[in-house]
C-alpha cells in the first residue's frame, strides 16, 4: 500500500512540475518572441479589419518600409485610450517626408506603396498633408492604411524605435473563424 501511495504522489509531483514549465514556457515566449493583438480600430482597413487577431514576433526582426507593426501608444496620441496601435512603417530614419495632393513624398520623391490596396469610402477620401519632415535616427513615419481615417505620425509625428513591440507576421482569426494570411 505504501508503494502505491508512493507512486501516486511522485505522479501528481511529476505533472504539477509539466505544468509549471509549460506555463513559464508560454509566458517567457509571450514576453519575449511572439504574442498575438487584436486589432481594435478600422485604420487599416481593408488590409486589417476591426477585430483581426494578428501574430506579432517580438525578436529577431528588422524594420523595412511597407511592414505591418504593433507599437505602444505614443502620448501624444489623445484620441484612444488603446495601450498598443498598429501601423505601417512609411518613412524610415534619417528620411525626408512630406505629402503632395494625397501623393507621398520620401526625399522628394514620389513613394510607390504596392502594399496599399485600392481604397474606397472614408479610406479614400484625401488625407491630411504631411507637413515636411525629417525623420530622426531611430524614429518612423507611421500611417494608417485607411489614409482618409487614421491618426497616425501626420497627426502625432514620428514614432521611437523604442516604442515599437513588433512586426506583424500573420492574420490568424477574422470574422470570427480562423483565418491565416501572411505578411
């Protein structure tokens, strides 16, 4: 009998342990590598929609023009109480931005954005101008893809590197059902 109680304690001991490792496991890949965000506003429209859960790797990333990040909040944004936002990378450090009759200015030079989908409705109206600007080193120019309806670096200027939490990698829910689409 006493072999027996043994065993059976060693077993739940030995679970308990599978446990505990796994929850840190998953908290240390949450905190460090990858975490998922919901996507709490229509300023990405049609690329994100409201209520997307998009995967975000925290490490190993570099930013290009064109990517897809969740940052936190910059203070001067007043407009939500969101702590984490999501935006695309449009100017880069050390870049000369500035906008010309809806059209995006990187150095004077007209910007191509094959990533920005065809816009309709509030997307497509005409966007505020983008003030000329020089981005400074280890600061973004971030904008909304729904140019029309989205606070972004023209309202609350450019974004700290430091600020940013990660590069959005995948979609993984929509519309209630899951859903993969990589970047």
């Amino acid at each position: 009998m006493l072999v027996k109680k043994r065993a059976w304690r060693r077993q739940v001991l030995e679970w308990v342990a599978v446990v505990v490792i796994a929850v840190l496991v998953a908290g240390g890949l949450r905190a460090f590598v990858v975490q998922s965000f919901y996507v709490p506003t229509g300023s990405m429209l049609p690329t994100l929609q409201i209520g997307d859960r998009i995967v975000v790797v925290k490490i190993g990333y570099t930013i290009h023009r064109g990517d897809i990040v969740v940052f936190r909040r910059p203070p001067a944004d007043t407009d939500t109480a969101d702590a984490d936002l999501v935006k695309r990378v449009i100017g880069l450090p050390g870049e000369t931005i500035s906008s010309m009759r809806g059209t995006v200015l990187i150095d004077g030079r007209p910007l191509a954005e094959p990533w920005l989908p065809a816009l309709t409705g509030s997307c497509a109206e005409a966007a505020e101008n983008i003030a000329t600007t020089r981005i400074a080193p280890d600061h973004y120019f971030m904008m909304g893809d729904c140019r029309g309806d989205s606070l972004d670096s023209r309202a609350w200027g450019t974004l700290p590197a430091s600020y940013i939490v990660g590069k959005v990698e995948v979609i993984i829910w929509r519309f209630g059902h899951p859903y993969l689409h990589w970047f």
